[in-house]
C-alpha cells in the first residue's frame, strides 16, 4: 500500500464520516407500516458503505444490519431478465419511461399495455412474469443465487416478511391479473406474485448493496471475488433505467441533484452505481412521503456532490460544499 | 500534428460518413407546417456535424444550411435565466421533471403552478420571463449575443418566421396567461411572449449548433475561441434538464438508448452535448410525430453508438455494430 | 274497453312500427366478441317491447329471443343492494357519479377508493360483494328469483356464457382485487367475482326487459302480476343512477338527447324507465364502440321524442318527428 | 280564491319557512375572494323565493339583496344561444358532456376541441363568442335585455365587480386564447372575453332569479308577464344541460340528491327549474368548496325532498322529513 492511496482513503473516510453525522441530523419519514414487520425496524438505524471497482470497502454506521431488500431486488431482477432473454425480448413486455405516477400505479402504455419501466411494481412482476416463465419453481433459486454472488455472501431471507406480504398484497395480486388480461404475464399468476413476494424478501446490509452496486459499476463482475455475476449489456440497460426510473415519481429531480443511477426499496435500502467506480449502499428505515428512505437520499445525493459523481459535474466542488452543510 | 491525432481523425469522419449515409435512408416523417415558412424547408437537406472539445470539427453533408433553432434554444436559454438569476430562483418558477406530455402541454405541476421543465413551451416561456424582467427590451439582443458568441459567428434571424410565429401562436400566448394567472411570470406578457417567438427564429447552421454543443461540452468556453460564453453552474444544471427532459416525452428511452443531453427543435435542428468531450448539431426538417428530426435522432443513436458515447457504454461496440446497420 | 283506449293502442303500435323500421336500417356496430359465445348471436335479431304501468304490453320484432342480460343486471342487483342494507350503506361503498371512463375502468373516486357507480363493472361487482356478505352462497338464487319476479316469468340461465366468462375474466378479477385493498369488498374476492359473472348470464328476452323496466317505473310493483318486488325508495335511487350512469362514459348526452333512465348490456339488451309510465325492453347485438346495441340506442332515442317521454319536453313533437325519419 | 287555493299557498308558505330556518343553521363555507368586492358580501344574507308557473311567487328571508349573477347567467346566455344559431350549431362548438373537473378547467373534448359544456367557462366563453359573433358590439345589450324580460323587471349592473373581473381574469383571457388555438370562437378574443366578464357582473336578486327560473319551467314565457322571452326547444336544451353539468364536478349526486336542473354562481345565487311547475331562486354568498352557496345548495334539496320534487320520486315523503330536520 503506498502513501496516496492510504491518503486518498483517509479522505474517503473523512467524507463518509462528514456525511454519516450530517444524515444523522435528519429525523423526518416514517417506517413503512403496511405489514406489521416492517414497522419493527429500529428507526435510528443508519448505515453508509461504498464499495469500489477495485474491491476496497468504506463504510460507517450500521452497514450490517439485515433489512428486506424490497424494491432494490427490482433493478437486479431486471438485470436477470435481459441476460436470460435479450434486451428485445423485455422491452416488449416493459418499457423504460418513468411513469410520474406511484410505484403502485395500475397505469399501463396505452398503446402497448405494457407495465411504463421495470421499476413500478407492474413492471417488476413482469420481471417476476419473464423469470417464472424461465425457470419455473427454480426461480426463486435462481435469484437468490445470483443476488448471492454479487453481495458477495449467502444472503437470507425473512419468511415473516414474506408471509406478511403474501396475505395483505390484494394490490399485487391485482396488477397481476391485469398484466395476464392485457397479455403480458402468462396465466400462473399466483406463482409470480409469490416470487415477486419471495424476492423483495431477502435480506441484506447497506455493505451487500454497495458491493452489489460495485458488481453492476464493474461490468458485471464483483470486484471483491473477481466472479462474473451479470451481462455486460444488461448491466448497461440497468443502470441506464435506474437513471431514469429508479427514485420512483423523481426521476427528473434525481437526475439533476445527483444524477447517479439508484434503486430505494421500502425496507429502507438504497443502493447507487457509479459507472467503472463504485457502488454505494444506504441503510435507514424512515421513508419519505414517494417510499424513499430519508437518510439515504440524503447521504446519496451529499456523496455526489462531494466526490463530483454526477455525470454533468464541471468542478470538484471540493470540502467547501460539505463544511457549509456541517457549519 | 502527430500521427495518432491523424489517423483519430480520419477514424471520425469515416464514422461520421457511414452514419450520415445510413441517416440517408430514413425517407419517413413530415415537415413542420403550422406555419407557412417551416413547410418550405427541403426536405432531403441534412447535415451532421461534431465538434470537439480541442476546437476541432468534423462535418459532413448540408452543414451550412440555415434553418430556424426554434426549441432548440430553450436549452440555452434555460442556461442563460440560471446565470442570471441563480439556479434556486429559476427553480421557484420552473421545474426539472420530465412531463409525459406533448411540448405544448398545458399541464402544469399541482402543487406549484410551476411549468413540469423548461424544455416545454410553458417552461421556455417562463423563461423567456425571467429574461424580460431582467433586462427588459434588451433581452433579445443579450439572448442574440450570447447565441452567436457560443456559435462562434454573428447568427442571423428569420423575420418571416417571426412574424408567422407571433401571428398565429394563441396557444402559446394561452400558456403564457395562464402563467400570470398562476403568477409565474409579470405581467407583460405580450412583450414575453412575443420574446419567445424572436428566440425561436434565430438562425443557426448545423455547425453553429455543434459549436453550441461543444461550448456546453467545455464548461461554458467555447473551444474555438476560448472565450467563456455559459457560467459553469449553469452549463451543469442544462445538461441534466437536457437529459431528463430534451427530446419532449421520450426522456427514459432517451437515456435508454442515446443517453447523451440533447434537445432537438420543429425547425429540424437537433444539438447534442457529451460533457467534456464534444458537441453534435444535425440538421434534417422531416420530423416524428413528437417533433423530433427524424434523421437527426438516428445520427445521434449511431454515434452514441458507434463512439460509445452512452454514459452507462461498458464496452467499444467498434465498427461491428455499424457494419450491421449498413449490411 | 273504450274507444279512446283503443285508438290509443293502435297509435302506439304504429309508432313502434315505424321505429321498427327505422331501426331496421341500422346496420353498422359489430357483435362483441371477447368471449365466442357473444359472437354467435344472430345480427340481425332486433325487437322493441313496451309494458306499461297498466299492464300491458305493446311489441315489434324478435321480441322472444334470448339473450344474456350482461351489465343491464347492475340497474337491477343495485336496486336490491340498496334495498338489503340501505342507501346510506350502499353509498359508503359506490358512488353514484358517472366517471367519463370506460365500463371496466379501475379508476376509483381518490377520496374514498370508491367505485364511481354501480354501472361500471367495479361498481357492480362491489354491489356482488353487498349482496354475497349478505346472502353468501345463496346470494345467486336471490337474484334470479327477484329478476323473475319482476319478468313475470322464471329466467333461465346460459351456462356456457357463464364458463366463458369466468375463465376470460382476469379484468374484473383484477378490479375485486383492487376493491379488497381499498377496504370495500370482502376477502371472498373468488366467490365475489363468480356470483357477478352468473348475474351476468342470466337469459332475457326484450319483453322481459320491458316487463322489468315497467317494475321500476310502477313503484317496485309488477304491474302484470300486481306483486311487489322491488323496494319503493331503491327504485328511486336505481333509476336515478342510471340516468346519470346508465349508457356508460356518454350520460350527458344521453340526458340531453333522451332523458330517460337506462342501462345497456354486451348481450345487445337495453331497459328503459319512464317513471309511473312504462318500461322499454330492446335486443340488437350489434354493439357500438361503447358497448351500447345500436339499434336499441336509436329504438330508444326515437320513442322518446315521439312518445315525448324526455323529462324535459315541452311539446308533443308528434308524428312530423317521425316522418322525417322515415322520408 | 277559494279555500283550497288558500290552503295550498300556506302549506307552501309554512314549508319555505321551515326550510329557511333550517338553512340558517348552515354557517359553514366562505365567501368568494378572487376579487375584493364579492368578499365584501354580507355573509348571512339568505334568501329564498319560489315562482310558479301560475304566476305567483312565494318567498322568504333577504329576497330583494342585489348580488351579481355570475356563472348563473351561463344557462340563460345558452338558452339564447340555442335560440340564436340553433341546437346543431351551437352543439359543434360546445359539447353537454358533464366534465368532471372544475369550472375553470382547460381541458377540452379531445376529438372535437369543443369545451365540454356550457356550464364550465371555457363553454360559457365559446357562448360569449357566439353571441358576440352575431351582435357584435350589441351582445351585451341583448343579453341584458333578455335577462331583464325573464326576471321581470330592468336589471342592474355592477361597474366595480366587473373592473374586477376583466383586470384579473388571466385564466379566462388565457381559456379563449386556446378555444381561438381550436378554432372555436373568433378572434375578438378580448371582446368576447369583455362579454362575458359583463354577463357575469349584471346584478339579480333571490326573487329575480325564481322568476327567470320560472320563465325557463313555463315554456320560455315569463308567468308574471305572459310575455314570451325564450325559445321553445332552447328551454328543453338549456333544463338538460343544468341537469346533467349545472352544479359543477357534481352531476351524479345532483341528480340522485335534487334531482332538478339547477345553475349556481359564485356570487351566492342560484336558480332551480322545475319543469311545468315553478323556478326556484336562493342567495346566500357562503360557498363551498365547488363554489357552490353552501344554503342555497341545501335549501333547494330541502325543497326537493319536502315537495317531492325530484324526478324519480315515488312517494309525497310528507312533512315528516322535514320536521326530522327541524327536531
């Protein structure tokens, strides 16, 4: 290790601490509520880790609290779904536009009944539609596996959440029924709401979403193991759908605050891609009114300022920006 | 000039040669015809040009044919009112969200009154409005100034179009009336609207729009003549809007497929921006039904493409993919 | 029977006649087509039946053709829903505005998660919902002895119709959904669901229609059998909603151009309500873009001017009306 | 006179009386105040007046208060309208299709570009701009004139409410700037506009508006005068269209709630019409929500349920209800 890289670290450390005590200021948002275990979560929890494309990890707070993955689990998915059938094929069944309505809309294409982006929960049981019809009772498997390699670990899952959402997600199940009415899913409508439930309840850390960000920053390939875990073209299509659909009712705001692609899940989770740099995972459960966690957007959007990651930045604004937040 | 630089150059315009002949190909869409003038434009003319950072250009075809920048300077014009009054003050009046609706739209957000982006009529109105408060009667020469020191050449201006515009344009002086009415503009606003109309008939050149492009590119300088035209803040938060919401309701398969900020306009003109790289200007009257030059979205899809432009690119797709296209 | 009666009767014949005739020549519309069984309907079957608050009945055409009742079943299972758990309840759960939407829309009221009204299919599937907490799996025995009772006849049943449905269904599975997440149908989503798609298959003839449409216009009570069926102040409410709601996302200029209470179905049947008067049966499978019989619509329209029976008509149009049709 | 006549006239008197009181106990709802002298109403001015179709007049409470007519004088303006040009005509420029938005909504009938109705601004301006395209200069006098015979009596004119109107009226000046976009009025946009700010601003009373209301329900002939002031099938059109889009985003529960066709304006005022029996006037400037009188509203359902008034109505619901009000 030679003295630059202990110093650049040092300062990449420092930032993060900055950011950690500067989120820590904010207390507004609500843990999501809609299924009893969600509600459980230790609304103080607050976690920040950055995993880079040459395998290093930063982090600070509680990177490894587990939390339900939710709809973080929906960009991966979609990532799985364009390697295993091509890019042409899921574009025919969900398009790529930001909706402007609720991640629980049940607005579809006019034209073409498709779901508007894989990022709304229609989209994401189409995802769920295209896995299932792949893979059968193995998909679930498939997934798990997959989101495994790129965290870097076995990662769990949490049958109460998923139970929960089983019972109470009339709303799913609906969208479901008009996907199969509008011919987008195939008729095995229980089966797909029932991965779609599976998926959104595995368990991860704000550390396995930054080494998973790392994973789609690198190409495809988790630069902790040096294991290919995704498509090179899908990882382009999903970071490219992050971009524009990922902070639900937000993209455009999103693009010119921080302008990295990311994905926020009701558990709490946000993970954020830096093409060929890093990933960024965010742990902290209290949500804004759009289901996005307060804290994550807060040390996602300061992180991008301060280490110049937005794609249009003319400057290194440097610590300057960060000491009048502190100040 | 050194031999790589050579053999660079001639790499581009081989480039640019095979992209303008596939651009060729596209017969479809129709010429503008709300008013008289744009009807009048040839159809077959079309230019690409691309200007680099380093103050080169590379060109082919119709390059040097006038035509009117319509919405195309609702680009620079946004980036202007930032300069002037500040990004937050702009933001109070106009907001960065893609709309989902036509250019013309008359929606505006709910809760603010705010026109959704200053890429729609309504938005490039309000700015027009900020511009007119500012420097009242002079705010067309300031505008005018600033164009043609970003397009490195005193531009020229289109009376007829002007006049057409100004006679027939009641659905823009609606918009603008409503704006008063949602006081987002003063009350001026014959002098705002008709401002609007003058901005929109300026004329500029596919080069112009590709010097344009390259002075966003370059922090606000433009390469050729090293002067500083844009204030940098002002440079970043266009290039996002352009992004998210330049080529009207088409901003996710945008940033899907091209992902590069551009903003194309009725008078056939397309200018695209990739930070710190280069500028492209197209020129080709025949329009989709969104508006979009036709032959101008397929040149700047092939050389997103060709040149691996797309913010997301994991790879250099090399001449393969162009191969593909003129096989 | 007295001389004026039976001139009257005469004249009223011929005026059905010549509103057969006219009928006659319309011949655009299509049959539906979403389940095989609708589309072997006989196009041509058109038939117009009067039954009058005295208890008669005046009829042209294939007055005696079955034909399932579809939609035109929600005028009448709202009328017995209001009557089992009052209208104070039954608004708690639908509302009675027509929603200028399509009859499967699944657009609620925002405020309430309401259906708009009993005549579009979530509506009418929330009032399935009333009447099944209410009766359970006798809740269809319920409807056809009440639908029977006010045809004056047993109604029978298509079976094929009903498996059709119920297997094609997954539209208003869908909206059953959506209705047990917003809290206003019970968790029975299948049962639910089932007992609409076989109210929807009961078999009617256009005399039943006009029998049944007499029931509403006499105060509830049959006035061929003198029996009371229908609740006094749920047929006030039925037939006001379906003035406002009956002939789907169309009730102003229904209002303006007929005026009368009326509900159409898929299966070609239209009722009419003239309060205190009479009631209107028609049948004509062909269908507009709506879904309303064309021929029916035209019957209708035609009998009310001529009949004078708009709510609002201030002159007796008499026969000149009708002759300018027929020249 | 004889005794029934007597009695009859007490009954209706001892009923207004009760329904007054009732409505005083209604303090909810606010005074308009987009322009300064409508705030400057007396709030608990409240009147009601009763006009038959025989000639007499029944009333209560503050009768004679002048107030300006505002979107009451829609109805009227349409009726001449009808009269003028005809039904076909004035049909394919404004439509009768309840909106479901507010009064002041910009949306028009997608297809057409027609305003929705006559009873939204956007409609009432296309009629403005009928009027004014056959008077020219001279519209206003013949409204005035027309609306004075139909009252009864020369009808004043509020100079100050009416400055008011037009140095404010962005959204209206901006609603006729787009129907001149649709080719739906001409382009004297600022004359037409002038109109009808000027029809809104001409001042009525409670019992004004009975009488002109029973002008409407005695066939187009002022009961009072026996002169005739409106056209016959104007008459019908104009009571269908107040039934269906009178009172706002509101048409369904109007008609199930009230069942009468009715107009309300922001000045507090609002006419009921009860087809061959009587018109009925209310003022009380306290709006709700909709802008509709919060007493008006209230006293002309009293009226409708205690008189059985409602089209639909079975029963004589007797003075029971009305004393289950008062208890």
């Amino acid at each position: 290790m030679n003295v630059e890289k202990v110093s650049r670290a040092d300062e990449l450390n420092s930032i993060l601490d900055a950011v950690y005590r500067i989120g820590l200021r904010y207390r507004d948002g609500a843990l999501a509520d809609y299924i009893p275990e969600l509600a459980k979560a230790e609304p103080e929890h607050f976690g920040i880790a950055v995993a880079t494309a040459q395998g290093r990890i930063y982090a600070v707070g509680d990177i490894e609290v587990e939390f339900t993955i939710q709809s973080v689990s929906k960009a991966f998915a979609y990532c799985l779904a364009v390697e295993q059938i091509g890019r042409e094929q899921v574009l025919r069944r969900v398009g790529v536009e930001p909706s402007g309505d609720a991640f629980n809309a049940i607005e579809f294409d006019p034209g073409t009944n498709r779901p508007y982006n894989p990022m709304v929960n229609a989209g994401a049981i189409t995802v769920a539609g295209i896995l299932h019809e792949r893979f059968g009772a193995d998909a679930f498997d498939f997934l798990m596996e997959r989101f495994s390699r790129a965290a870097g670990r076995r990662l769990g899952f949490d049958e109460k959440v998923y139970r929960s959402e089983a019972q109470t997600g009339h709303r799913n199940r609906a969208i479901a029924h008009l996907l199969l009415a509008g011919g987008i899913i195939p008729a095995a409508v229980d089966a797909i709401v029932d991965l779609y439930f599976r998926q959104c309840s595995i368990l991860v850390t704000a550390a396995d979403l930054a080494r998973m960000g790392a994973t789609l920053a690198s190409m495809g390939e988790n630069p902790m193991t040096d294991e290919q875990v995704f498509d090179l073209q899908a990882v382009r299509d999903t970071q490219a759908v992050m971009l524009s659909c990922g902070m639900y009712d937000y993209s455009g705001n999103w693009i010119f605050d921080v302008g990295i692609p990311a994905k926020s899940g009701v558990g709490g989770g946000i993970v954020g891609v830096v093409n060929r740099q890093l990933g960024i995972g965010t742990y902290s459960p209290r949500l804004d009114r759009k289901g996005n966690s307060v804290r994550g957007v807060a040390a996602i959007t300061l992180l991008s300022e301060e280490l110049g990651l937005h794609a249009f930045d003319c400057t290194n604004v440097g610590s300057a920006l960060l000491g009048s937040f502190l100040s």
